[in-house]
C-alpha cells in the first residue's frame, strides 16, 4: 500500500543497505549499494542528507517523481551525476477529498521541529482550511483545503525563509491580499 516498504525479497541479500524503517537505502542518485541496482518510491529510503523542507512520505506522486529521476540518472551516459530534481527540496503534495483541493507543503505537520514551533489557522466552514508552521518566525509548512490561491506564495515563503514574525495574524488574513505584498 505504499506505507511500509514491500522489500522482503531484498532483505535477504546482504548486498543491499536496509534504512530502519525497512526501506532499500538509495544515495542521491537513487542507487542502492548493490552496484547497478537503483530503487524509488515505496521500497526505498532516501537515505542521503535530505532538504530542510522536504520529507519521504511514500506517497504515489513522490513514488512517480523518484521514478522519474531514477531513470534520469541511470540513463547518465557520461558518468556524471543528474543534477538532483527540484521536488527533493520541498515537499509538496496535491490531490482532491471529497471535492476539496487538498495540498500540503514542507513540513506541513511540524515534523521534525521542536516543541516551540507555532501553528497559525484560517477557517471558513464549506470553503476553505489554512493551517502554517512557523519556526523562529520562518514558515516551515502548510496545509491548504480549498481554493485558497495561496500555494505559490506559500511555497516561496517556505523556501525563502523569510522572517514573517512581524506579519502575525494578518499573514492568514482573507481580506490581505498576501500574494501581491510578497510578489
């Protein structure tokens, strides 16, 4: 189901590095330590230093992207690396619940952060959720449910590691047109 790392066959052979959590351990080029032999999605384990903003969640849209870069880089005739792909460094997720737009960003959960991170909300019933995770004032995460038109700002503010500290609850304020006071 995409959850826990289907690698039993694999597991046996001591060829191959296993991450705690039973994934194959894959480098930045997507290689498990068995030479030629390269794993994405479900049955590996991003076991290289990981962006600040990006977490393996081993869903089908990272499953599709490691694929994807996968090939990209076994396909490296040239023995160069493939430059890593732009979806390792922030973590993003889009699909549809129960007709809503569902889109999570970073680290949309506070994973990973200390017990000090501060979570601000946005509600209106039937129409929309917005939930960010700050740390030190820096936008860490998002969870956007509905046309919110704010996941383009979101993810530049996310990246950027602005320091919105002085913004407070106007960032989450409808009636502030955020995206043009940060374009």
């Amino acid at each position: 189901t995409g959850v826990t790392p289907q690698t039993t066959p694999f597991s046996t052979c001591a060829q191959f590095n296993m991450a705690d959590d039973g994934g194959l351990c894959v480098d930045s080029s997507m290689r498990t330590s068995m030479a030629n032999v390269y794993a994405a999605g479900d049955a590996c384990s991003a076991c290289w230093p990981i962006a600040p903003h990006w977490t393996q969640m081993r869903l089908w849209t990272q499953a599709r992207q490691m694929g994807a870069y996968a090939a990209l880089c076994m396909a490296e005739d040239s023995g160069q690396r493939a430059d890593m792909d732009f979806c390792f460094e922030l973590f993003a997720h889009v699909t549809k619940f129960f007709g809503f737009k569902v889109i999570l960003l970073g680290l949309f959960n506070g994973q990973g952060l200390p017990d000090n991170h501060e979570v601000m909300f946005r509600y209106s019933e039937g129409m929309e959720y917005v939930k960010v995770v700050l740390h030190e004032g820096c936008m860490k995460g998002a969870v956007l449910i509905g046309e919110t038109d704010l996941e383009e700002t979101f993810e530049n503010l996310i990246l950027n590691q602005m320091d919105l500290t002085r913004y407070g609850e106007a960032l989450l304020d409808p009636d502030v047109d955020i995206a043009d006071f940060f374009d």
